[in-house]
C-alpha cells in the first residue's frame, strides 16, 4: 500500500497544523522521540483485498499499519506477530500474506469466528454442497428452530417477525443439522462468520453507522439470499488463501490483560483498542452475539472500560488503569527490546479535547518501555466522516482528530 509522507494536515475546525504544533496540541511534544505524518489515502474498498472485507467491523484497523510494522519491525526468529485485540483479525491477515506466524487473542467470541473464517482456507465445492443442503432445509418444521430465536425485550423493534423465524432457521442449521450431517469444523466456523455479517444487514437499523439507529424504511429482507451471498462471496475470496503460511492461530480463551501465553514470546505486537468514549463492542455487536447464542453482559465484564456514550471525560482514568493492566502483560509477552505498536486516539468531550495517548505514556510504569516513535494517521475515509455525512453540511464533514500510531520497545 503507498503510504505519503507530509509535514502539515488539516482537522476540521483546526485548519491547517504543522506536525510539530499538532503534536503541542496533543500533549506528545514530550517525550523526546521521534516523530512522523503518515497519511493512507486508500479507500476502505480499495483496502479491502483478500479476505478484509468479509465483516462489516467498525472502528477498523487499516491493513497498511499491520503490513508496514510487520516488515519493519517483525523479526520471525524472535517470536510470532500478537495482536491481542485482534477485532475482525486484519493483523493476521497481513501477517499471513506476509508469510509470518500470529496470534490473535480477542474476548468477543463473534470476532473469534470471523478471524478463523479469514484465514482459513477452505475448498469451495465443499462450503457450496453444504450450500445445496441448507436450501433444501428452509421449509423445516418450525418445533425445531423456535428455542433458537434470542429472547431480548427489544427483538420485534429490530428485526421484523418472519425475518426472525428465517434467522432462527439458519441458526438451526448452522449448530445442530451441520453437526448431524457432520459438516467440516472448519465450514461451520466458516457458516457462523457468514451469519454474523448479515445481521445488522436482516436488521431495521440503520447501515453506515456502528451504533444501532432505526430505519422505518426498511422493508423485510431474506435473510437466506443474504446468506447464500456472503458465502458465495466468502468462498471466492477465501480461495486466494491457498498457497499461504503458516495459519494464524486464534485461541478460544483469554483476553489482552491475561494472553495465557509464555513470556518472552512474541517477537512483535501490535495492538489496538477501542478508543476513549467511542465503542464497546459488546454493545455494537449485540445481536450478533444474542443471534449466536452469546451473552453481551458476560463479555462486557472483560472489555477494556472506554466510557461509551457517557460524555465524561474524567471517565478517562478508568480506561487508562485498565490499559495500563493490558501494557503490562504485552510487555511480559513481548521479547527483549522488541516493539509493541499501540494504534490509539485521543477524544472530543463536549467540544473539549481529552488527550488519552499522552495521559496514558505519562502512566507508564518507568523503564518498562521506551516511547520511540510516535506517528500521527491521518485518514482519509472514516466512518466517522461518513456518518456525519448523512447529516451535517459538507462544510462540517471531515476528521475532527487523527489517529496516534506509538512505537514501544521493550527495555
């Protein structure tokens, strides 16, 4: 991916900043390291090539960051690439493409499946005969997928009733009929991640934005053809997968504050976390999670607290103390003086900049890492810009903050 390397940028409502000023602004003129503009001109289709694009993942981490860290600052002999909040897993995507072994360790279950669904190779004859079979079963007995519909007082302002009844098909199908027909593992992982993407798809909210808003436009959709097409997509895609090694490997357990991984064992990571007062993800991807039978209020009790929808910036302390728990175990994972890469953002609080990246270096525990580097993305395309699209003039569209790119070596 081509990358452009400036020394000025414009912010909305900033005008054009220097490096250098941006920098005093955000309170990382500091730390006495060195400093870059990276701009990523690419769109999200452009940057959707292999299998990026098989979930609708918001707050998604761009490819070319994985792709340029991993060849810089990756050496194979020291240990794999971890990502430890590996979301929709496009580290290990790159990685995989890059030849190189990862990790991706991630406490949503849904994102699990996706990241398996993503880098495993699979033949597509084989998902498309499971295809024929599931055809045939839409006409099932309605005694046999009723439990499977979630119980949420919520579920009829959402999802339209027949649409509901199509869902609880295929969910049937995916966890109980593939197992009688004994359906490869790896088809059914395969199955789930093309389930989960067409939820919010089946759903009456709205399509562009993370958090769910509703759309009394919306007409009744098919949540079969919706089905049948992701997979048929799924599988051309996952045919480029072929000849590349070696396979990622995605544990069912642990989370970013606790890898269950030795010490001293990756040789890079490369982490990014929801970002102060934007998403929690168990409350984005709830009914993906509630249509694949998993609790959100389980999962919520694990994630990182980003003070989501509150608007109180002194919330930020307690994001910092968990992050501060997450970079104490990427350092006890992280080889000698290999690199963790912390992809982080600051926020706007009632027109008022909490500045999370610098709060969060200054928290560092003296002599665990060293701030080597710190780059300042600024995106081109972000969902953000979209969404206010939809309802702002053009005048007052566009990136209000850039993302923080902060290169730690372990000491």
């Amino acid at each position: 991916m081509q990358t452009t390397l400036d020394d000025s940028f414009s912010l909305l409502g900033a005008g054009k900043l220097s490096l250098r000023s941006y920098l005093a602004q955000a309170n990382l003129d500091h730390f006495g390291s060195a400093s870059e503009l990276w701009l990523i001109k690419e769109s999200s289709h452009q940057l959707s090539y292999l299998t990026h694009n098989f979930f609708r993942f918001f707050g998604k981490f761009p490819p070319p960051v994985a792709e340029r860290f991993i060849k810089e600052l990756h050496d194979p002999a020291l240990g794999p690439v971890l990502d430890p909040m590996m979301g929709s897993g496009t580290t290990l995507i790159e990685a995989l493409r890059l030849g190189r072994a990862s990790i991706g360790i991630d406490i949503n279950p849904i994102f699990r499946i996706v990241a398996k669904a993503k880098t495993t190779f699979i033949e597509r004859p084989d998902v498309l005969k499971v295809l024929d079979r599931l055809r045939m079963f839409r006409s099932s007995d309605e005694s046999l997928w009723k439990d499977f519909v979630p119980k949420d007082r919520n579920l009829d302002h959402w999802f339209f009733c027949e649409t509901q009844h199509q869902l609880a098909k295929l969910r049937y199908y995916i966890e109980i009929q593939s197992q009688e027909e004994k359906v490869d593992e790896s088809i059914i992982t395969l199955l789930k991640a093309a389930y989960a993407s067409l939820i919010r798809q089946a759903s009456r909210a709205s399509r562009g934005m993370g958090r769910m808003f509703f759309d009394p436009a919306i007409t009744p959709p098919d949540p079969f053809s919706l089905f049948e097409r992701k997979i048929n997509e799924m599988t051309a895609r996952i045919s480029q997968l072929k000849n590349l090694s070696p396979k990622p490997i995605v544990p069912d357990q642990g989370s970013a504050k606790n890898t269950g991984l030795r010490s001293n064992s990756a040789g890079l990571v490369i982490c990014h976390p929801p970002y102060f007062n934007l998403y929690r993800y168990s409350s984005i991807y709830r009914y993906e999670l509630l249509w694949l039978g998993y609790d959100p209020k389980e999962i919520r009790k694990y994630e990182v607290k980003e003070g989501f929808k509150m608007g109180k910036a002194e919330k930020v302390e307690f994001y910092v103390k968990d992050m501060l728990d997450v970079l104490s175990e990427l350092h006890r994972v992280l080889a000698s003086r290999c690199y963790c890469v912390l992809m982080i953002g600051d926020a706007i609080i009632k027109d008022e900049r909490v500045c999370t990246t610098s709060i969060l270096l200054n928290s560092l525990k003296h002599g665990d890492f060293r701030v080597e580097k710190i780059i300042v993305r600024v995106p081109k395309y972000t969902e953000a810009s979209y969404a206010a699209s939809q309802r702002r003039s053009k005048s007052k569209v566009g990136v209000k903050l850039p993302d923080h790119l902060v290169l730690l070596r372990k000491m």
